[in-house]
C-alpha cells in the first residue's frame, strides 16, 4: 500500500510541476509579446504625432493674431495638447525600455548616484531655491542608472510640489534593517491626499492641475525599477505638510 501511496505522490508531483513549468513558459511568452507591442506601438505612434504637432505649431507662428481670438485659444489648446501627447509617449516609451534595456546589477554607492542626480537637477534645484541635504548613503547592489532614475523622480517631484512661496526642504537618508535598506526622501511640499496615496504608483496617475507640468509616469517608473530590485516602494503624506517616500533595496551581505 505504501509503495502504491508513495508511486502515485510522485507521477502527481511530476504531473503538477510538467503544468506549472508550461504556465511560466507561456505566461514569459506573453510578457515579452507584451513587451514588444507596447514599445513598437509607442515607437511607431511618435511619427505622425511629430507631424501633427509640427503643422500645429507652424500654424500657430503663422497665424496668431492674424485670425479671431478664438482662432488663437484653438490652436493653442491644440498646441499644447499635442505636446503633452508627445511628452507621455515619450515616457511611456522609456518605462517599457526600463526592462528591456535593464543592465545587469553591480555594485552600486548611492552616495555618488545622489551626488551625479543633483549635479543633473541643479537649475531646478536652483530656480526653486530648494535645500537639499542627505546622510551618508549605502552601497547596494543593483541597475545604476534605474536606481539615478528613482532618484531623480522622487527629487524632481519634490522640487516641483512644493507649496506657494515656500523653498522646497528635502532630505535623503537611509538606514539598514535586517535585510535591506530603507531608503526616505523627505519634503516640505503640497503633500498628498490619504485616498490617492497608492493610485499615484499606477502609470499616468496624476492628482494636480496642469498647473504642474508632468506626464504621470514619474512614480510608476520608480514602482517598475523597485520592484525588479524586490523591494517595495511607498510613501506617507499629510496634504500642506508634506511627503516621504520611502523605498527599499536588498543589503548587500559579506
Ligand atoms: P508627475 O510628477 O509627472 O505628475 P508622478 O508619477 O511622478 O507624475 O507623480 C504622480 C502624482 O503623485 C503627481 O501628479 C502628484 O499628484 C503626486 N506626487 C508625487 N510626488 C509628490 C510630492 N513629492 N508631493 C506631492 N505630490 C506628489
């Protein structure tokens, strides 16, 4: 009974690990079909939206103030629609290429990305007459450039939410739990509502007026880079008093 019992546990076990090992291979199938359709429908729709800004644009230099008033606000309006078409493709593009062109991880100081990120960010940093300060950063394993992007995201982000005749405050720390660090990028800003605070993770989510440029991909591109780093990504806001967004990484073990 037993050798019974035990033969037919292992043709199950066989049985089962024979369809899951199918579903991976179908489901990293589908996942790099998706991957294709996403980047060559963003690609291939950049060309006649280049056209159609173009003659929009020439049309505007041509013609303001030589047709009505509300001639002008069309073109405007479509101006600037077509350009904010033209900016969330063009992220829309660089958030698929996040996997497609991912770099293998290598041993990365966080201190010198920070210090590459504000070299980057200095006009804003400087038109904003923001304060940036940090601790002393780790060195972690993973993407250089993607874990630049997640800074530069959450940096920029800060600059450009800040509230009305206040200088933007932000400062950048990290400290080691068990396995991981966690990372706190901390302003004085807008802050955000307790009801949009994980909505703000999803691609094109954004909760401000145009008042605020930005496409809305900022964060779910800092989501996709975190999560191929396995850590997770949050943040905690109080409307008027500010956000700190914190994320983590693996630490490194010796
Ligand atoms: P974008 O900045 O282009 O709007 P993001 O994906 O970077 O797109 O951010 C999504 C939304 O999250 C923003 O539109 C804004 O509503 C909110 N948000 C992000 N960062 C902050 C911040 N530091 N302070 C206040 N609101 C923020």
């Amino acid at each position: 009974m037993g050798v019974f019992a035990t033969a037919r546990d292992i043709t199950e076990r066989k049985i089962i690990e024979e369809q899951l090992a199918k579903s991976a291979a179908i489901l990293e199938q589908s996942n790099r079909d998706l991957q294709q359709y996403s980047y060559i429908t963003t690609h291939d729709l950049q060309e006649p939206l280049r056209v159609i800004a173009g003659f929009l644009q020439l049309l505007e230099h041509r013609y303001k103030g030589k047709l009505d008033r509300d001639a002008d606000e069309f073109i405007d309006f479509a101006v600037n629609a077509a350009v904010r078409l033209q900016n969330m493709i063009n992220d829309l593009m660089i958030y698929t290429r996040l996997e497609s062109r991912a770099k293998p991880f290598e041993s990365t100081d966080c201190n010198l990305v920070l210090t590459e990120t504000l070299k980057r960010l200095q006009s804003e940093i400087e038109a904003t007459r923001a304060t940036v300060t940090h601790d002393v950063l780790p060195v972690v394993m993973g993407d250089r450039d993607q874990i630049l992007t997640v800074f530069k995201n959450l940096l920029i982000n800060s600059l450009k939410f800040h509230l009305k005749d206040v200088a933007p405050v932000i400062h950048v720390s990290a400290h080691r739990t068990k396995n991981e660090w966690l990372f706190r990028v901390t302003d004085n800003g807008i802050g955000i509502a307790p009801r949009n605070q994980n909505e703000i993770f999803t691609v094109f989510k954004r909760f401000v007026g145009r008042e605020y440029p930005g496409t809305g991909m900022g964060l779910a591109m800092c989501k996709k880079i975190i999560d191929r780093h396995e850590g997770r990504i949050w943040v905690e806001s109080e409307p008027e008093k500010g956000s700190t967004f914190y994320f983590t990484l693996p630490a490194v073990t010796e």
